[in-house]
C-alpha cells in the first residue's frame, strides 16, 4: 500500500503503530498453528499453516506461493490477500474494526465495505492427511537412524563423500548419516515406518519417492536427518553421483511437508557467536563441508525455504551472517532473497560471498 496523500500516509503510519499484524490475523479470523496462522487460498484450495507473523507482529510472509509480491506486508496488505479488497477498503475496514476514526480519503469514508471478494472460509480445517504426513515424517525420520546401515558401511557412498566431496568422516557420523546399499535396504526402512503408521504412513513419509531409484539401478545412496536438539525431524536422501551423470530422475528426494527447520549438521550449530561468522549454505552438502572445514554453517535450501520463526536461531550471530550460495543465476537471486527476509526479521543485512562463476561452497573448499 502505498497512499499518495500525506495524511493518509500519517493516518496509516499511526494504524501502523497501534495495531498488530496478528491482532489484524485474529481479528480476520485466521485459524492459527503454533506461532503461525493457516493462510486463505487465492485459487479455492483449502487453507494451509503457511502464514507467518514476522518477530514483533509488525509484518507478515505467505509461503503459499499465491503471494505475487503486490501485496504490502503489513496490517492493510493482509486485509487485502485475506479479503481481496483494494487499498482504500482495507483501510477502512482496519478502521472501523479498531475504532480509529474516519481516515483522511474523501467520500470513500462513509461508504459500506463491499463482502470479500476471494477469502474462503479460513478457520477451516487443514487438509486431512496433513496429520498423517506429520506424524509419518517424523516416523520415517526417526526410523533411518536404526533401520539404516551407517554412511561408510557402503564403500561407494564412503567414497563420493569423503574423496570426491572432502567431507570429515567424524562430522558425517556426529551427523548420523546414513546409507542405502540396495533394494534390500529401502525395504529394510520402509518395513520399519510401515509397523508404526501402516502402508499409508510409508506413502504420505515420501519414502515411496525413492523406489525410482530402486527400478533404475541407481543405489547407492545416502540419508541425512535434520536434526533438532538430537532428535531427527526430516530427511533428504540423495544419489552418490557426480552431478555430470547423466541420470534418468531426480538425484535427490526428501520428505513430505514443510521443511521444520535449517540443516544444521550434528543438531548443535557449532562455533562461537562472539567471534565466528556463521555461513549459510544453500544445500546439505555445502553445509557438511563447511563444517568439516571447521566453519559454522546452517544449510537452507533457498529463500523460498526461509520461516520468519528461524531468526531466533540467528540472533546470536547478528552482524556475524554470511551467506554462501552457489555463484550462479539462481544462487544469486536466492541469496539477495533471503538477505531481505533476514532484514525483515530485525537481523543486520548480512553479508553475501562471492564466489568465481558456476562455483559452489564445497568446490572452493575442496582447492583450498
């Protein structure tokens, strides 16, 4: 929102300060989850617990992926994503439901509001496996680390990530890193989700995404559980190949869901705030090798990837933040991307690194 007239802007400035984006979600009747609100869906899907409140309650993030970018992320653009309305008949209605008065915009003022325009029903329930994929990933997160052998009980995995990618075998094993050598030992991890949450459970985990690998010979691979406070919450499987190969899917697959948090390698980001920076990678094993380095580094995964929720993670290393995504086209955008999230969540712009054109973390790393 932008009002042209100057005491329209100081109107909105003084809306701005006395009310909160989620007293604005509450008063929208937004259902919430935790520390986020199930956001409305623009195209008729039902709402998802995509919505959240940036620290402070001044601001908000969709990651719907139905946020275009047009909408403001403040108290008036939600009542504009949630109800489909235009920039005067939010305020107005942001006036009327906090008692603030008549805003300084003309005739407009006395004017009923229209009935939203595209927010469906938002209290809602979520879809219903979402439970089910919940509990599954967490099944199927927790099960790898037993039904799993260890990362070098398959030569060939041993050896892509510690001679091909330079990765320390002490951080692969504090990282619980695991291997599958063949078909036997998807089944073998399959089998132990399937006695706690049944076939559907195996299917809603993501696991069943790896079996394209099992029908065109590929393994071996390797599994890395994101770990929080020693616990596995998620998990990314991937091919031990060279990114060259010429592969007829996908060279990595992950659970279901919503990522729950960064990839923090041992589950304790390690180095000290007050001295060292902290790196943020763009995948797993950029992560691992950083840390193998002996650098402090949290892996995610793209901007798209960021919850306003982490930031609390970060503050101990404000103004210390530097993130190190790949040097290209993608890494470039994702980078300056989440530098912007980062500064919307109160943290210092970090800094970006520069690496030579089409390089990643590890690839430096490895010629130094």
């Amino acid at each position: 929102m932008k009002p042209d007239d100057g005491k329209l802007r100081e109107w909105c400035a003084e809306a701005k300060a006395r009310v909160l984006v989620s007293e604005v979600a509450e008063r929208l009747g937004l259902k919430p989850s935790g520390n986020r609100f199930y956001a409305p869906s623009q195209s008729g899907r039902k709402p998802n617990a995509s919505l959240t409140i940036t620290a402070g309650g001044k601001g908000w993030r969709s990651f719907s992926g139905e946020d275009d970018g047009s909408f403001a992320h403040d108290i008036f653009g939600l009542v504009q994503y949630v109800h489909g309305y235009s920039t005067k008949e939010a305020i107005l209605w942001v006036a009327r439901e906090f008692g603030l008065g008549d805003p300084p915009i003309g005739k407009a003022s006395s004017q009923p509001l229209p009935p939203p325009k595209t927010r469906p029903t938002p209290t809602e329930e979520p879809q219903k496996d979402s439970g089910l994929i919940q509990e599954s990933v967490l099944v199927a997160s927790n099960s790898l680390i037993n039904a799993l052998p260890a990362w070098d009980a398959s030569e060939a995995v041993a050896d892509y990530l510690t001679q091909e990618r330079g990765l320390s075998g002490r951080i692969l094993t504090e990282s619980q890193v695991r291997a599958i050598k063949n078909s036997a030992d998807l089944k073998a991890w399959e089998t132990a989700v399937a006695d706690e949450v049944g076939p559907e459970g195996v299917k809603a985990s993501g696991i069943r995404s790896l079996s394209l690998w099992e029908r065109n010979d590929l393994f071996p691979a390797f599994v890395m559980p994101y770990l929080w406070r020693g616990s596995p919450i998620f998990w990314k499987a991937r091919l031990a190949r060279a990114k060259t190969d010429d592969l007829p899917c996908s060279r990595f697959f992950n659970a279901k869901g919503d990522i729950p948090s960064p990839y923090i390698p041992t589950g304790t980001i390690l180095g000290d705030p007050a001295k060292d920076r902290l790196l943020i990678c763009e995948g797993e094993l950029d992560t691992l090798s950083a840390v193998s380095a002996g650098l402090s580094a949290i892996g995610i995964g793209g901007a798209k990837l960021w919850k306003d929720g982490w930031a609390d993670l970060l503050r101990p290393w404000a103004g210390r933040i530097v993130i190190a995504y790949d040097a290209d086209e993608s890494g470039r955008k994702g980078s300056e991307e989440l530098a912007e999230k980062l500064a919307l969540c109160s943290l210092p712009i970090p800094t970006r690194l520069r690496l030579p054109e089409g390089a990643d973390l590890n690839e430096i790393l490895l010629c130094n």
